[in-house]
C-alpha cells in the first residue's frame, strides 16, 4: 500500500532529472515559468469540500498531486546539481534515505586513525597540550577541551519508570493470513516477516538496578512495519495496577524509593507502596500477580508478554473486533525463587541481561509465539467484567487464544546505548489495521510515552534516531526543532500547496483511519460500574494456582508487609485480602503475628458471577516449555581424586543437549582426577555461587568427596541447590555429600524426589538421560518446607 506517485530511486522521470547547469537569468525565468505552470494545474483546493460533514470523514479523498515540469520547480536551489565529496547528489525523488537500515550508521573503525569530531587526524591521544613538559595546560588545546566536554554530556536522563532494561533485534513471522481481521502488515500474509526490536525491562529500579528485583517485567516490542512503525509495549503480566492514568504518577511515586531517604531501591517492600496498594482496592487482582513467581523470572526468555488493554482489529472493510495479545515463551514459563532472587542480586546483578545476551551470542534464539484473543463488542457486553478495565484478564477458557505467528530473537544489537537506551516505545505508535479501545490506561499511555521522550530524548526529532526511524518511508511537513538530521529539499513546508505538486500529499483511504466508534454520552470524570468489581479475578488467579505456587504468594506477602514499618497498613493490607480468600489472609496474618481483621468494605457488594472461577492457564506450570534444556546452566563440582571420566561424560552429555556446563573448584586451575587427564575449572565456588546455576552435579572419587565434605562453600553450594527446589544428580558415592548436608532422596509426603537422582548401579547415559529431564522439569518444589529443615 505504499503511496508514492513516481518510483525513480535510480532514474528520475525525463522532467525530474536535473537541469544541466546553463546561464544562470534564463535558468531561474524557466524555473520561474516551469512553477507558474504546475500552480496552475492547482485551480483550487479540490478535496475541500470533503473535510466537511460524515461521509467525508468516512471516506477521506487522497490529496491531489501532479508531477512538476521539471525537477528545479521542486529544488531548493538551482545550484543543487554542483555536487562534491559533501553534498553529494540531489535527492532521489520521492526518497527519504534516513529509513534506510541501520548499516546506513553503522561505524567500523578498523584500519583507522583517531580523529576529533570534524574529522581531524589526532596526533597524540596521551598528554594535552601543554607550555612546556611541566607547564600549565593551555587553553588553545581544541583536542583535550572537545574530547572532555563530549564526555562531560554522555549521560541523558533514564526513562522515569522501566530504566533498567536489555533488548534485541529479531523478526516476527506470520503463520497465516488474518486480512479477514485486520490490514495491520506483519499479518497481510502466511510466512511475512517484519523486524522488530524488543526491550524488557522492570519497572520501579533505576538504570544500575538489579534485574532480580520482585517487579513486573516490560515486554515491548517495536515492529518495524512496511506501513510504519507498531509499537506493542506490553508486560509480563496480563494486567496493571491501576484503572486510570490520572493514578499512574500516584502508584509511581507510592511504589519508586521514598522522597526523604530515597530508600529502597528497584523494591515494592516499603511502607509508600504498601500504603497506596491498601488504599486502592482495584490494585488486588494485580498484586496477586506481583506477588506470585511471575515477579522473578528466571530468563527473559522465560516469560509471558502482554498487550494487557483490550485493542481493535480493523480490517479493509471497516469491520472491528476486540484482541487481547499475548506472548507465550516457546522455553517455558519459569521463575527462580525469592531466596535465590535476593542472592542472585549480589552474584550478579546483571543476571537476566547477561542470560539474554549469551543466549543470543550461541545462536540459541529466543521465541515466543504470538497469541490473539478476539472477540467482537456483543460478546464483551455479555462479559461478567469489563474489557476497558485493565485490572481485568478475559480468562482463556472464555475465548481462547488463538496462535497466528511466532517471533524470534536472533541478533544483539551493536550498542547498548545507541539502540537499547534510546529506543523510544510508544502506545500511539500504530498502523493501519491496528486501533485503540478506550480503555482509560491506555488512553492516557497513548499522551505520556512520547511526551516524557520530548525530555529524556532531548527535542522532538527523536524518531529520527537510526533505532527509532521506520523502515517505512517518512515524508510530511514537519520542520527543524533540536537535532534535525534529515535535509528537506524545496521551499514547500505546508499542505496543501501547488507549488511542490501538492506533494506530500493526503493518503485517503489508504492512510490511518481511526474506527468510526459511535459516541453519545455526557462528558464527566467516573467509572463504569462493573470497573468497581475488585476482588473477582484475584479469587480467580489465586485459586488457579499450584500449592507451590500459592505457598509462594503468601511467602511473598509475607516479606513485602514484614518490611512495613507502619502496623496499620499491613493490617489495612491483611483486610484486602481478607475479601480475595480467608485461606491467604489468615496465612499472612499468621506470618505477620497479627490477627485476623475485617474485611476491607466492598464498594460493589454483589458483582456480578464470574464465568470461570478456575482458570489452569494462570499457572506458570501450564507452560512448561519445549522440553528442552538448551541454555540451561549446570555446575559440575570438582576436586582432586574425582572419577574424571564419570564427570566428564556428564559434562558431554550436557552440552550437546544445548545447556551450558561449567567445572566448579575451590581455585582456578587444573583438578586431578584420580585416573585420566587434568580437569580445567572453569570458575570457583566463590566467583560461581549455587544461585547462578539451574542445577549441579556431585562427583564420584573417595578422595574429592572427602575433600568436599570439608569444604564449607561446596556444601553449602549443596545445600542451596536443594533448597531452591533444582536438580541435583549426585554420582556413584556421592551421596555422601547429600546425607552430611541433611538431605533425604524423599520428599515430605515420603515419595521419592524425581529432582534427586542418586547414581548407584545405572551407567552414565542411564543417568545423564534422566538428570536431562530432569532439568528440563526446571524446579521440584514439594521439596519445600516452612522452616526448611535443609
Ligand atoms: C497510565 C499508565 C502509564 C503511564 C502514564 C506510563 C508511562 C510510561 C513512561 C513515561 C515510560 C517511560 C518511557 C520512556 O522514557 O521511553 C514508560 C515505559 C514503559 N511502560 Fe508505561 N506507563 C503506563 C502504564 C503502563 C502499562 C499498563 C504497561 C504495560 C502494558 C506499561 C509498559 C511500559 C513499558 C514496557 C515501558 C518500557 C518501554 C521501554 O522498554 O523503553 N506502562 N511508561
């Protein structure tokens, strides 16, 4: 659908090609001539009629345009011909090369001298410039002054919330045509592919905070159309904290580091949020979720995205249905546990945009297919909820979710900075096809995002940026402001104009047109009724859960209200919960040695009965992924007098299933086996905690199990393995290392531990085929006890 009335990047039409240069008075008369001429052909304004009244509206005329004389009507200037190494050659018509990709900007240095900034060959890049060897610096030194003060403004303001994030490039392909739905690009037909760039972050930390932080995760996705950018900017969770953007700075402010002390940090646990959350009962159903091990994930690659407000789908006809997006992770959804969280925040705070980046760097791309659930404004009438309320999910047992593509991550970008930091998301940024609701988050998002760029990104020509320029082509009237980087040709800045052909001119039809949504109401500042309904789908994500799963929320609960100073507000917070389920409210209680209060009051005493009061796709378990374990991380631990060999066909084993197998020692460098050759530690119970692993293998050797039971930092490494629920294959002898750390092969309820494998008669590939499944059952939490006795 591109519009574009002369497709001649490599050979202008006869009349566009450039003059050659003659005598400069007739030339500019021809000119003169030649622009008198295409006005003409403008009698009048001929689409003006149409910006009046309803079917003009619906039916917008594409603007006129002709085709100039010749090629100087349209030019800046006559002298555009004269090129050189600099100007280079006038424009290609119709062309906007800053849509080029991104190797337009790419900078090798590679065989090259330094340089300032205007291109000037540097030649001492050790010592400025001084009056003598021990003299003064003198203020003539045009190089140490650029080369400082470019340094003095490296730094430009972090996003006001989600600073702290990574991304990467990829594509996202189509599985089959939906044109019966909507005319957005990436789904005009089965196998297109259209880039996209995708950033996930939390939400409350600054930009040096940890990526462990219990928080929700953004999942935004830029697709770089073939009709503009569509920016999905999504989370991990289906749903928010709030119903209206006028609460937005409000939970931000509640939930950021508290004004006075600025404490703490990338963290909920604190009175401020606490006192808002207790405030505000619509914030349940998503605290259920923030609470739940949704909140610490242990891959990026391992969680769900969401659009979480309900959208339109428009198709060529003009028909609409409603669509909810949904991400699903082709690895499972997984999460690590809260101890390991905390602990994984001092090993390595970088821990999930390392875990991308690596992932990225061994060619084991992630991918996430892509889900719509759609459903038509009868139906959603019908709902015992509202699909403008963004507190709410449409459960999947309700209308199911229907997978129409997959996208996957395959390229890291060149620069953190340049890309990661100063990509721009928006909820605005959408292309035909693709249409708002009015739900009352995303209609306030649809202002804030490019608003808060206007100062984080330094003026309004940001879209301009290489990461941030769509691949589709961009032509208006938009003039200067901070940073232009694009060099307009011509003197017509306005529509609608003769003197540029009309040019750029209106699409019509085939532009962005907004759904013809009809409207009649009063104008006021309030709610729906069924928006009042706040306890509902708590009930409902919270019974859906495993045991584990609901263990950890009321852990959770725990932690965040005993980090509450202020007894009041857990107290108020306990008489929330009270109205989601007695069960969780009494636990918390218990946990907070408090009593049981009454419940918060109900603003909507009787809401309306749910269709689903069990919903199995809320649990993280309903996603277990491929079954494989490419990526996973497995410390094999190692000392003197171990049985090399068993190890070593572990390790093998491992690594062609795709995971990423280290040897763990006391120190660097090479470990005896008892027979066979030396072993090379890869990294050491101090550089190499328990935490930065998904599972661990014991070694056989009387002597290194004897060594190891010795060693404090091994057996704690045990231990923690177990207590965090993962994967633990002990080999032959090796159970000794389970029995002094406490560890029993059988679960609570007296049942066997299938994440406890114990090598005793079997061969090595009897037991690396079943450690591999194990570990790709990721975490084995009937393990768990309160207190643990481990
Ligand atoms: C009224 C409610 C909201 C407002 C006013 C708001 C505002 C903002 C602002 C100002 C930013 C920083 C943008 C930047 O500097 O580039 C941001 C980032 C972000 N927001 Fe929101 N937000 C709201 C709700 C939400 C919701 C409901 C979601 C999820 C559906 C969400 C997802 C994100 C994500 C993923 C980012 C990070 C984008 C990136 O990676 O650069 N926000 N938001």
């Amino acid at each position: 659908m591109a519009i574009k009335r002369s497709s001649s990047k490599s050979t202008p039409p006869a009349s566009r090609q450039p003059k050659k240069p003659i005598s400069g008075a007739s030339r500019v008369a021809e000119k003169m001539a030649d622009t008198d001429s295409l006005a003409r052909a403008f009698p009048s304004n001929a689409i003006k009629a149409a910006e009046y009244g309803r079917n003009g509206a619906l039916n917008p005329p594409q603007g006129q345009s002709e085709e100039a004389p010749s090629n100087d009507v349209s030019a800046s200037t006559l002298a555009e011909a004269n090129s050189n190494d600099k100007t280079g050659n006038p424009a290609d018509a119709g062309e906007n090369p800053n849509n080029a990709p991104l190797e337009k900007v790419r900078v090798d240095s590679a065989g090259r001298a330094l340089t300032t900034n205007q291109g000037v060959a540097i030649a001492d890049n050790q010592n400025s410039l001084k009056a003598g060897l021990r003299g003064p610096t003198l203020l003539e030194d045009f190089i140490l002054r650029e080369k400082i003060t470019h340094f003095d403004h490296e730094r430009i303001p972090e996003r006001v919330v989600h600073a702290r994030g990574s991304a990467a490039h990829g594509y996202f392909e189509c599985h089959e045509a939906l044109t019966d739905l909507t005319m957005a690009a990436p789904f005009a037909e089965a196998g297109k592919r259209t880039p996209v760039f995708v950033r996930f972050s939390t939400v409350a930390g600054e930009r040096g905070s940890t990526d462990l932080a219990r928080d929700v995760r953004g999942f935004a996705v830029k697709l770089y159309t073939d009709q503009g950018n569509w920016d999905l900017v999504g989370n991990n969770m289906p749903i928010f904290f709030i119903q209206d953007a006028m609460k937005f700075p409000d939970l931000i402010h509640a939930v950021k580091p508290e004004p006075h002390n600025a404490l703490p940090q990338a963290a909920s646990a604190h009175d401020t949020f606490w006192d808002f959350a207790s405030l505000m009962p619509e914030i349940t159903h998503m605290l259920m979720w923030v609470m739940s091990d949704r909140a610490i994930p242990r891959s990026y690659r391992m969680m769900q995205g969401f659009g979480v407000h309900t959208f339109r789908l428009v198709n060529a006809q003009g028909e609409s249905v409603f669509v909810k997006f949904h991400w699903n992770p082709t690895a499972g959804t997984h999460s690590v546990v809260w101890d390991e969280a905390v602990k994984i925040s001092g090993a390595d705070s970088d821990f999930h945009r390392r875990d991308l980046w690596e992932a990225i760097e061994a060619g084991a791309y992630p991918e996430w297919e892509l889900g719509l659930q759609i459903f038509t404004e009868q139906q959603a009438e019908k709902f015992s909820f509202d699909v403008l309320d963004p507190t709410k999910i449409v459960p999947e047992e309700l209308v199911p979710v229907r997978t129409v593509g997959k996208m996957v991550l395959n390229r890291n970008p060149d620069n953190f900075f340049a890309e990661t930091e100063q990509v721009a998301f928006c909820t605005q940024h959408v292309v035909p096809g693709i249409d708002f609701s009015n739900d009352p988050l995303l209609q306030g998002r649809n202002f804030s995002y490019h608003d808060t760029q206007l100062s984080r990104l330094g003026g309004p020509n940001f879209h301009q940026l290489p990461i941030n320029a769509s691949i589709a082509q961009v032509h208006n009237n938009q003039r200067d402001a901070m940073h232009q980087q694009a060099i307009p040709r011509g003197r017509v800045a306005y529509e609608p104009n003769s003197l540029g052909g009309g040019c750029p001119f209106q699409a019509g039809k085939m532009g962005f047109m907004s759904f013809p949504e009809p409207l009649r109401d009063d104008k006021l500042r309030g709610k729906p009724e069924k928006f009042a309904d706040h306890y509902t789908q708590a009930t409902l994500f919270y019974n859906s859960q495993t045991p584990a799963e609901q263990n950890h929320i009321v852990d959770a609960f725990r932690f965040e209200l005993t980090k509450v100073q202020t007894p009041a507000i857990r107290a108020r917070m306990v008489a929330g919960l009270m109205n989601v389920d007695n069960g969780l409210a009494s636990r918390v209680a218990q946990g907070l040695g408090i009593g049981l209060p009454e419940p918060l009051p109900r603003v909507l005493a009787k809401p309306p009965k749910p269709e689903v009061t069990r919903s199995p796709a809320l649990s993280l378990t309903a996603r277990p992924g491929d079954g494989s374990i490419r990526t996973r991380c497995v410390a094999l631990l190692v000392a003197d007098g171990m049985d090399g060999a068993a190890s070593q066909a572990i390790h093998d084993a491992l690594t062609a299933q795709g995971a990423v197998a280290k040897y763990i020692a006391h120190r660097l460098g090479s470990v005896r086996p008892a027979a066979g050759e030396a072993i090379e530690a890869d990294a050491t119970l101090e550089t190499a905690p328990p935490v930065l692993f998904d599972a661990v293998v014991l070694p056989s050797g009387q002597a290194a199990i004897n060594a190891l039971l010795k060693n404090g930092a091994a057996m704690n490494f045990v231990k923690e393995q177990y207590q965090h629920c993962k994967p633990i294959l002990a080999l032959k002898g090796a159970n000794a290392l389970l029995a002094a750390a406490g560890i029993t092969p059988r679960w609570p309820d007296g049942s066997a531990d299938p994440g406890l494998l114990v090598v005793s008669g079997q061969d090595d590939a009897t037991a690396a085929k079943a450690f591999v499944k194990a570990i790709a059952g990721h975490r084995y939490f009937a393990r768990q006890m309160d207190p643990s006795p481990v």
